[in-house]
C-alpha cells in the first residue's frame, strides 16, 4: 500500500464539496479513478464518459473521484455550489466530487503528492500536465496506473486497466 506522510491514500483529510471534513476512507475496498476536474476546459466533456464509467461499473466496486483544480488557466473559477449544479446539470455527475483543491506547485495537496509519483505509459512522473490527468488506485490504495488529460475517460487502455483492477 501507498502512505503519504505515514497516512493510506483514504486516511488523507479532504474537505467535501460542500465544504465539510472528509477522506476517501468512504471508497476503502473500491478501485478509483482519480481526476482533477474543470467546468470550463476544452477538456470539460469528459465528465460525460466519467459519469459512463461510473454507471457501469460502479456496482462492482468502482468509483470515480472527482478533484476540482483552478490550477490550469483558471478554468475551474466556480464555488463548491457552482461547481455542484454545473456538474448535476449539464453531467448528471452522480461520483463523488472534493473541494477544489491545488495538484502541482507548493500548495499541492497531499492526496496528489501521493498520486504524481505514478510514472505515466511513457515512464513521466511529477506534475499533472492539465485538468483531467487520471490516476487509477486499487482497492488496497496502491497507486496502479496514470493516463494524461487527452486519454479519453472511455478509451479502451482504461476500461481495460479498470477491469483488470476490479478481478
């Protein structure tokens, strides 16, 4: 398993969207799709094939995690409550999503301190390149696999690497 400062990936406080006091221990036992979200980024359709992955494979023990970040040419400048009705409005955004938080630069969240060591398919770790970087995270929390922004939510290097996670 993976610990950040001595803490498992779901001990890691968090804060809900909503504003409260959290961590992940909720999804303990869950394969994750971890990904850092913005509601005005060319990018922004991919909540549609997020919430796809939810719905099909979220009965058998799969969540996808939701981080807003402002970080990327300030595409996420909304409120908790903005970033809420946007997501249930236009997605229909049914996986839990996080208060915004920073992945990269020295504000950097200890939950993405974890996750950016994960080398990408081309041996790169560090820094999340933009919003919708993907990080997969078995059910014991260890840190599986990482998918840059541009590798769409429903591309068949995920569902197939989420699939072998969930056996």
């Amino acid at each position: 398993m993976n610990y950040v400062g001595g803490m498992e990936i779901y001990d890691i406080p968090v804060n809900t969207l909503a504003g409260e006091p959290a961590d992940l221990s909720a999804l303990r036992g869950k394969v994750l799709l971890v990904v850092n979200v913005a509601s005005r980024c060319g990018l922004t359709p991919q909540y549609a094939g997020l919430e796809r992955l939810q719905e099909k494979y979220g009965e058998d023990g799969f969540s996808v995690v939701g981080f807003p970040c402002n970080q990327f040419a300030g595409q996420e400048p909304g409120t908790s409550e903005e970033i809420a009705t946007f997501c249930s409005t236009t997605y229909g955004v049914s996986f839990p999503l996080y208060e915004k938080l920073e992945v990269n630069g020295p504000g950097r969240h200890a939950v993405y301190q974890e996750l950016v060591q994960q080398p990408d398919a081309d041996g790169v770790a560090g820094d999340v390149q933009w919003n919708f970087e993907k990080f997969l995270v078995s059910r014991d929390g260890k840190v599986l696999r990482r998918f840059r922004p541009r590798v769409e939510p429903e591309d068949a290097v995920i569902t197939d690497a989420i699939e072998a996670a969930l056996r």
